[in-house]
C-alpha cells in the first residue's frame, strides 16, 4: 500500500492523495480513497496507467458545464470563484477504464452572489468559502452524496487550479472524518506551491501573491480563514440540511476512515 500522500503521476498537476491525515480520535485518513487535484488536461496516456495502477476509478469534475465544454461567447464562469483560471482550461479526455462524474459546485447563474464575492476581493482565497456554505448548502451536499456514491476505488475529485472549490469540498471531506482543524488548513497550504508549476506549464500569472496580498489586506493568511471557517462548523448538521442522507455520511467516513473498502 503506498503511504505518501505525494502524487507523481504523469500530467497531474497539484494532486495529493488525502490519506494519512491526523484526526482528533488519534487514527488517521486511508490513503487511496480520495484524491485532490487540478484540471487534467495534462495527463499523459503514462500518467493514466500509473493512476489506474495506484487504485484510481472515478473522476468527479466540479468546474461548470462551459468549462468543461468552452462556447465561442463569454462565460458567466468569469464571475464565479474559479474565474481567473477558468478562462484557460480545457475539456480533459478521461480514458476507458475509469467513470467520470460532472458535479459543478459554483451556481453560476447566482451572479449576485458572485458580484459580491469579487467586489470584497474574496475571490481566490479561503474568505470565501463561509458566505459560499451559508448560501449553497445544496450545492455543497450534491457534490459530497456524488462521493458518497461512486463505486469502489479511490476517487479524485478537480477543478480547475484544485485549489478553490477542489479546496472548499477537501474541507468538507476532512472535517467529517474529524480531521484536525490545523492539519485540513496545512494542506490547503500545499496548493500554493504546488500551482505554481501548472501555471507556469500554461503560460499564465502565479496568483499566489495575489491572493496573499487580499489576505494581507485583510490582517490574516491562508491558514487562518481555513480555521475561521471550520471554527463553530457542525459539518454533519451542515450536510444532512443540505440534503445529504445518513447513509452517505457514513459511507464517506467509511472510505475515509476504514483500513479497507471495498
């Protein structure tokens, strides 16, 4: 069994297996069960096979349908919390031999909600996520029962840096395997460096300064809205009134937290 939560797979881009996380019971989360990533347009038929070798079997992507299928006209995309990279990304071609799942978080069509969150410049960091989880439980609850529910196999899950949305469902998952709260926000941390290849690979601005500088404006850091968010945050009340079921709660903490699944 690999125990590294390190990615090295061929054209994956700020990928890290969620396994081996520290909780607050003591144990820790499986490693194979779920992965975190970025768009995937880069993955080489090479990097495929090594996922498919390392237990790899769904792929649920959460970038909106014009993402995932670019029009000639101008996306509502630009508003929404992805926008400064989705304008780059591209249709990535999942190979037979895996089930790919489209769950777009975003709401897209909510452009006042979007309006607001890059008027406050929250657009890019964690300051977004508490007003995202106060208006888009919904939201948030369709895309943890699609995890919930696919079949056996580790799960990767992307976006399109896997770090904003990527970021705000890796959260959800951690918090419900009562990860701790300074381990979920260390490795929300992780993407930070681990973007900045892909951004170089597509020719495009590191929009790590940026986002520090909001940050910075604001008096805190990347970190610190990690534990502000979490802070107060009953996540299995928060998911089972956003209309996530019993069951699927306890089959995410199954995959999370059991030495086996199957």
């Amino acid at each position: 069994m690999n125990t590294s939560r390190v990615v090295t797979w061929k054209g994956f881009y700020n990928t890290r297996d969620l396994g081996g996380l520290p909780t607050r019971s003591g144990c820790a989360t499986r490693y194979g069960a779920f992965f975190r990533a970025a768009d995937l347009r880069f993955v080489t038929d090479e990097g495929w096979s090594q996922a498919r070798q390392s237990g790899l079997r769904t792929i649920v992507d959460l970038r909106n349908a014009d993402e995932i299928r670019p029009a000639t006209t101008k996306s509502p995309t630009a508003l929404a919390g992805s926008g400064q990279f989705a304008a780059a990304t591209a249709r990535a071609t999942t190979p037979n031999g895996f089930d790919r799942i489209e769950v777009p978080l975003d709401d897209i069509e909510d452009t006042e909600f979007w309006q607001h969150i890059n008027k406050e410049r929250l657009n890019g960091s964690p300051l977004y996520y508490r007003p995202f989880l106060e208006r888009k439980a919904s939201r948030c609850a369709a895309v943890i029962t699609a995890l919930a529910q696919c079949g056996p196999g580790g799960v990767l899950f992307h976006c399109g840096a896997g770090r904003d949305r990527t970021g705000l469902v890796t959260l959800l998952l951690l918090a419900l395997a009562d990860v701790r709260p300074e381990a979920i926000a260390a490795d929300y941390d992780l993407s930070t460096e681990a973007l900045k290849p892909l951004f170089a690979l597509m020719g495009a601005e590191d929009q790590g300064p940026i986002i520090q500088s909001a940050l910075a404006d604001r008096g805190t850091t990347t970190q610190a809205a990690i534990l502000s968010t979490l802070e107060g945050l009953d996540v299995e009340r928060y998911l089972l009134a956003g209309g996530v079921s019993n069951t699927d709660l306890d089959g995410i903490r199954k995959r999370l937290l059991e030495s086996r699944y199957d």
